[in-house]
C-alpha cells in the first residue's frame, strides 16, 4: 500500500470518468477536476476497505454530481463543489445525508433553491454559495437548525431578502452578502442577535438605510458597504 493522505486528478475530456484506489488506504483528501464540464458523474470506486470512511475532505471542480456518490461519502467533512451543475434531485434526495460536513462550498453551480432539509446540516460551521445568481430565495427554516454555523458567504446570488430565522446564527463571525443587486434591507433584529459577527460585507447590495442597532455589534472589526448608491 502506498502512504498518500492527499491526491488530485485531472480529468481531460472523458464523458465519464472512473477513479479506483485499489493501493491507496490512507487517502484523507481527494481532488478531482476536469478541464471541461462532464455531463456524466465522477464514478469513484468506493470498495476499497475503509475508503469511504477515510476520505474527510473531497473537492470536485467541473465534475457532475449524483445520488450515488453522495450516499457514499459519510466521512466527509469538508466538501467542495465548483462550476458544477447540481440537480434539484440529487439537493432534495441525498445532501442532508451528509451529516458530518462542516465545511460545505457550492459554488457556481447554477442553483435556484435549496431543499426544506437541507437545515439537516446541522454541523455545518462554514457554508459558501458564492456565484449562484438564480438563488433569489431561502428556505424560511434554513437558519434554525444550523446553530454552530460561523462564516456564511452569499456572494452574487440573486437574494431579495434573508428569511425570517436568519437572526439565529449567534455564532455567526464573518457574513458575506457582497453583490445581491437586489437585497435591500437586512432582518430587523439581526444588530441584536449576531453579536459575535467580527466582518459583514454588503458591497454592491442595493441598502437603502442601515439599523440604528448597528452599534451593538461591539466585536465588528470590518464593514464594506460600498456601491450601495441609495444608502
């Protein structure tokens, strides 16, 4: 057996890509990408002994996501998705599976919405849909679940306004809003509740005014609120 912890394969032009790791056991970070989009999903031999269990952060750029591989990734605690389209099926049917993920990127991948389980998620403490311009909502409920969460970025997602229970993420320490054209006011209360926040963006968002609460926010060390033109 061969003593690797992290690998990286690129993939070139295969409609179907298959990755087996018959010698490697010891894998604990797995990159794969393709230098184009793949239609058809990574397909990744998970027999090996122990490599589903083994294998804590994966990283797929370009790479088709499905119901398959997601069930058989329980170890996984950080994964990160890019420039790949992800199927409402595949969100609704297999993500909140992924009970063990901390560090969830889905970035580029052309979603529109999350499912109502996705707050199943309940150890996420870093999530980013950076890049996903038809996400103009979220589910209402998302928030009430993910109470160790700690940096949240929404950069260019199509956001008009954060859901009710938004206010719940008191661990809450950098929130990225940057480039939501048509956010234009922030949940009341949130000054009063997200006293741990230490970096709040909001450039490019369309404010028109900022809460008379916002000096409550006594650990904030950065705030960006340029091109807001009304506020």
């Amino acid at each position: 057996d061969w003593d690797v912890s992290c690998i990286c394969i690129c993939c070139r032009n295969y409609d179907e890509i298959r990755v087996s790791f018959d010698k490697l056991t010891e894998v604990n970070c797995l990159q794969i990408y393709s230098e184009w989009p793949s239609k058809q999903p990574c397909i990744v031999d998970w027999s090996v002994p122990n490599l589903q269990y083994c294998v804590t952060e994966l990283c797929l750029e370009r790479i088709s996501v499905d119901c398959k591989l997601i069930t058989k990734i329980k170890a996984i605690k950080k994964f990160l998705i890019f420039e790949t389209e992800i199927s409402q099926r595949v969100l609704k049917e297999t993500f909140h599976e992924l009970e063990n993920v901390e560090d969830l990127s889905m970035e580029k991948c052309g979603l529109t919405r999350l499912p109502e389980n996705f707050g199943k998620l309940a150890r996420l403490r870093k999530l980013s849909l950076n890049d996903n311009s038809s996400l103009i909502s979220l589910p209402e409920d998302l928030f009430s679940t993910l109470h160790i969460l700690e940096e949240l970025s929404l950069d260019s997602c199509g956001l008009q306004k954060l859901p009710t229970d938004f206010c719940k993420l008191t661990r809450l320490t950098k929130l990225n809003l940057d480039n939501n054209s048509s956010l234009q006011s922030l949940p009341e209360n949130m000054c009063s509740t997200l006293l741990n926040l230490e970096e709040l963006s909001l450039k490019g968002c369309d404010l028109t005014e900022l809460s008379v609460n916002i000096g409550k926010l006594v650990r904030l060390r950065k705030l960006i609120l340029s091109h807001n033109i009304s506020l």
